[in-house]
C-alpha cells in the first residue's frame, strides 16, 4: 500500500509539473509588448517573413502556423495554434519579443536571425494565418 501510495505521488507530481509547463503565462515586458512594427507588411516583407519562417519556425509550428510541424510531437512544449484569436490579438511587439527572446523550448532567434527587419517580416507573415 505504502509503495503505491509513492507511485500515485510520483505520478501526480510529473503530471502536474507538466500542465504547469504546459500552461505558464508568457508575459511580455509592457515596454516591448508596445513596441510598433516598422516594417509595412507589404509583397517583399511577406515574401521575406514566408521565407524566414519555412526557414527556422515551421519544423514546430507548422507550414500554416496550426502547431502541427515534424518536431512538434517530440516536444514538451505543446505548439500554440498561430491562427488562433488568442495569438493574433496579440501586439506585433509581443510576437516580436517572443521571437527575439525565446523561452523554454523555443529558442531565441536574435542571434540566428540578426537583422531586425526580417524578424518584424515574420509577424508581418504570421499575421496571414488568420482563421
């Protein structure tokens, strides 16, 4: 009895620590979540911003931003839906910092992709996966 007590514990432990991953809010500095895209979301930005993204986000995210890319299911990390309303109601500052910034399983791209323009072309594109 006391072995399963121990297992039921342990059981619930992981699974708690895992919704907790799962769930944790990603707050954005105010700073930077009011920050203005510079970058008009014109032909050569979303060719840029598609470009980028086939390029570094949609082995996770997904060719369409729906979370469904080839790594996603080995990740902890479950893959937001980029068409959601909760995502595309977010200012084109927070999605820049997210991208910039990285956290947990998402990795910072301000080294990989070093020219800002190109990371603001990215939330220009991710703005086309609307529902």
């Amino acid at each position: 009895m006391k072995a399963n007590l121990i297992g039921v514990i342990m059981v619930g432990s992981v699974l708690l620590s895992f919704t907790y991953y799962q769930t944790k809010p990603w707050v954005v500095p105010e700073k930077n979540a009011k920050m203005a895209n510079p970058v008009k979301a014109d032909a050569a930005s979303l060719k840029t911003g598609k470009e980028m993204w086939t390029k570094h986000c949609a082995s996770c995210h997904g060719k369409t931003g729906a979370g469904d890319g080839t790594k996603a299911a080995s990740l902890k990390t479950t893959m937001e839906d980029i068409t959601s309303a909760g995502v595309q109601k977010q200012s084109d500052g927070e999605l820049f910092y997210k991208i910039t910034a990285g956290r947990d399983e998402m990795p910072s791209f301000k080294k990989k992709i070093t020219d800002p323009e190109d990371l603001w072309s990215i939330v220009n594109y991710m703005r086309t996966f609307k529902k």
